[in-house]
C-alpha cells in the first residue's frame, strides 16, 4: 500500500520542475453564472515547430519569439495578472495523428524523459521518477475526483500540470488528444489506431502470461477490475515504453512493474460517434458529465470508463490509470469533447457546473467556488478558474 507519509512529501520542490503551480487563485475569473460575451478567434500563426497559435483581439499581442518561452515557463498563475485573464493567443491542441512526425517522436521523447528523470521530491527513493509523480498525484486525488461534477475540471487542469512537464522535457509542438470517433467510424478494430503503432505512436497490446496481477489487500475502495487484467493481459511487447518499469500501482501499491494492457473491442460502442453525438445533445452540464461517466459508479460504460477499459491493464486501474501515457490523450480527447458542447451555446453553459461532489451520500452539491486538491504536487485551484480554456493559465483551443 501506498504509506500516507509518502503523500505527505510528495514534490516539495515540484514547482521548481514544472513552474506550474497556481499561486493564486483570487484576481480576475468570471463568476459562474455571468454572462460570457465570446472572444473572437481570427488570425492564425503558424510557429517553426508546427503549432498553430490563434491571435485573440483585443488583447495586447506578444511577439512572436516569446511564445514558446512563454508557453514552456509561465506559471499556473499565468502571470502578474492571475488566473482569469484573457490570453494573447491560444495554442491548437491537435490530434495524434496530425502532428508532424518529428513531433510525434519529440513528444515520445519528452514521456521518455519524464520517465527517466529523478523525482523533484528527493525524500522519494532514488528510482522514483518525475512520471511517477504524476501517478502519485492521481492516486492521492482519485476517490475525490471521479463519479462527481469536478471531475472534468479537475483533469482540465492535472492535463495542464503534465503539458508544462513535457514542455520542460523539451516538447515544443502541439499539444495531443485522441478522437476516437476516427478509430470506431468504420470496421477496423480499435487495436489498429495509429495511436498504438509501435513506430509512431505508443506501442499495441500486452503479451499474454508476462505479467502476474498482485492479489494482496492495498486497501482500495475500488480494488483492480479482474477482466482488465485477465487473459490475455500481459506487459505490453512493442512500442516506446516496452521496457519501461513504473514504480506506483497497480492502484495503492508500490510495485516496480511494466505497462500492462488487455485491448477490449467490446468497449468500441461508447467510443463511437452516435455515442459522442448524444452526449453533445445533453443540454445541462450534470446532464453532460453523467453522459459520459459510467463505471464504477453506474452500471454501465461509457466514454470516459470506456476508453479506459478498451486499454485494459494499468489504463483500468482506478488510481493509477495514467501509468500508461495514453491516459494524457484520452482525457484531453474527453477535455475537447466538454469545449465542443460549451461552444454551442457559450453564454449559457461556458460558467455552468451543477452536480454531486461525492458518488457517496450526502452527494453535496458543486459550486464555482468547489477546491480542486492538487497539495502537494501543486497548489490547489477552484473550479472557477478552470471554466475558459482561453483564459490563463490555459490559453488553448481545439
């Protein structure tokens, strides 16, 4: 099991790695429920590493050569002007299969070095790494952040944390999703995606009887799910992490182990574009995130859980789900969908958030104000300063 002293410590000098972390949460966001008057999106620049940054009017414009500086080093604070302030110009999220090629090796490499650079927090064992950070901090949030409306603002912002990680690995080109509407819109299997070519993406399927689930009590609420990790699960035998040893998990262990998956074809239904047009038609945010949340909370898939149980193994556990780096694509792909029914009706739903804050009673009721818990990989944030991808710290669209 993970030891609460380990939490306790845990990136005490992470700020000084990533720059990320959210001084402030107090100038300048809008309150929800106010009225949104959109930003116009016009001008679009295209930089020498192949990102496409949107010139926002009316805010006073940057120079050009500061922009991937500005992109790499600012704080989650954004800059003296705090969380909530307009950005000068918004960087392109793209999907993986539409970066160039030498950003999808760039981004591979920029994982890789997460994965092999020391822990920030040296109380950690000498083997723990800046990757493995970020699974701690998932571990340590989880029972508070899924089956519950902060759920998509709070990976809003942990997929910010990791952006600024692989920035500072020396990734400089736009930043990935998965559209998994262009893996199940016609017959070929899901296992096929670019996404898991052993080239140029993040490597296929676990090796069957290479890997031995533990079966000790870690003390979870939500122990591993068996079929994820039943035959044929296995480590996974291609790719760029084929060899890669993770430190934390499966769920609350502490166990050095490969990355573990079990493709489910079974799970393509909730990846599909029918399933993804109806939970854009929701037309309430609780309505909304409940659309696209199903298991454990609720007897059957959906989106978000469904993407996770067709990669099986480590991507199915509860608490350490982004061991596999696919995780970052998945929920910026869930991030993308959650922009797309905010645009459609922007003065309504851009500061709507309604919902439970426990799957458990009493559910309690969310507002703007709710504290998203990042301490102490980071500091901690409230939901809404999360609301507009357009604002600081974000300054993205898609």
């Amino acid at each position: 099991m993970i030891p609460c002293t380990l939490y306790s410590f845990v990136l005490l000098s992470f700020t000084a790695f990533a720059a990320a972390a959210p001084q402030t949460v107090e100038p300048g966001a809008l309150e929800v429920g106010d009225a949104v008057t959109p930003i116009a999106e016009t001008e679009v620049v295209v930089d020498e590493f192949g990102v496409e940054w949107v010139q926002v009017p009316d805010v006073e414009e940057e120079p050009v050569e500061r922009r991937q500086e500005a992109a790499s080093t600012s704080s989650a604070s954004g800059s003296a002007s705090g969380p909530g302030k307009k950005c000068r110009q918004l960087e392109v999220r793209k999907e993986w299969r539409d970066l160039s090629s030498s950003n999808k090796r760039s981004y591979i490499a920029a994982v890789k070095c997460l994965q092999s650079t020391r822990a920030s927090n040296h109380t950690l064992p000498n083997k723990f790494t800046r990757y493995d950070e970020y699974v701690i901090q998932h571990t340590e949030s989880a029972d508070n952040i899924h089956g519950v409306a902060q759920f998509l603002p709070w990976h809003r912002h942990f997929g910010y944390l990791y952006h600024q990680g692989i920035r500072q690995c020396g990734y400089k080109g736009p930043f990935p999703y998965w559209d998994w509407t262009r893996d199940t819109s016609g017959t070929t299997p899901v296992a096929n995606s670019p996404i898991f070519n052993p080239t140029t993406g993040f490597g296929g399927n676990g090796v069957p009887n290479t890997y031995t689930v533990p079966t000790d009590d870690d003390g979870s609420a939500w122990p591993l799910n068996p079929q994820a990790f039943s035959y044929p699960a296995g480590c996974i035998g291609s790719g760029p992490f084929k060899n890669t040893v993770f430190h934390v998990g499966p769920n609350r262990r502490l166990t050095d182990h490969c990355l573990v998956r079990r493709f489910l074809e079974d799970m393509r239904p909730v990846l599909s574009p029918a399933n993804i047009n109806n939970i854009l038609s929701q037309t309430n945010y609780d309505a909304f995130w409940n659309s696209l949340d199903g298991l454990p909370f609720k007897p059957d898939p959906a989106l978000h859980d469904g993407g996770h149980g067709f990669i099986g193994g480590d991507m199915a556990s509860f608490y350490t789900s982004n061991n596999d780096p696919v995780f970052y694509l998945h929920h910026a792909g869930l991030d993308r969908i959650w922009w797309k029914w905010v645009s459609t009706n922007l003065n309504v739903r851009l500061n709507q958030i309604q919902g439970q804050t426990s799957p458990f009673p009493p559910h309690g009721s969310i507002t703007g104000d709710w504290v998203l818990p990042f301490q102490p990989f980071s500091s901690n944030i409230q939901v809404k300063y999360t609301m507009d991808i357009r604002n600081e710290p974000y300054c993205y669209t898609y």
